[in-house]
C-alpha cells in the first residue's frame, strides 16, 4: 500500500475473525482512525504493526482491544500513477502478500 490508495474493508462481525496478518482499520483513542496490520491476538487484544516506515511504532500504539477494531481488509484500489499508466486498477489482498506490506 502506497500514500493515496484506498483499502476496501468488509466490517468485523465477531471479534473471533481477527487474524495475524491481516490489515485492520481501528479507531485508536489518541491517533484517531489508523490502518495496521495485527501481528499477535490475544483473546482479548492484538497488538498492530505499521505498514509504512512512517508509522506509529507498535509500543506507541500499545495493545489495542478487539472491539476497537472496525474493519478488515480485503482489497485495494491503487492510487493511479501518473508515471504508471499500466498500474492495476483492484487487487484482492491476500494473507502471504499481506505480510509482504509490512514496514
């Protein structure tokens, strides 16, 4: 994922569905609405990596709990490249390229 591409997210029902590995939208109380990937789950909490090298560190982010989390990704719309003019328009996420993503 890239600065101006867009996630597709489908919304979390049970909290039981949060995996490692996948790229989760949370409403953090002090950063607001953030994109991250899980990278442990507890039966309570998950603890978020970033995806870009700019992002919060996972021990700023603290252990988030799975309610916080409202979606789940599972495609992405890239952000059209002027220079790129054969970038891929929709791409479905999948769990080993997922983990590719990560900073």
């Amino acid at each position: 994922m890239h600065d101006g591409d867009y996630l597709l997210v489908r919304k979390v029902l049970r909290s039981g569905e949060i995996r490692n590995g996948y790229i989760v939208t949370v409403k953090h109380p002090q950063f607001g609405r953030i994109v991250k990937v899980v990278v442990a789950v507890t039966p309570e909490t998950v603890k978020l990596a970033g995806i870009s090298k700019m992002s919060t560190s996972t021990n700023d982010l603290g252990d988030i709990k799975k309610e916080d989390i409202d979606g789940v990704g599972v495609a992405v719309i890239p952000r059209r490249s002027r220079d790129d003019s054969r970038c891929s328009w929709f791409r479905f996420l999948k769990n080993d390229e997922i983990q590719g993503l990560r900073a």
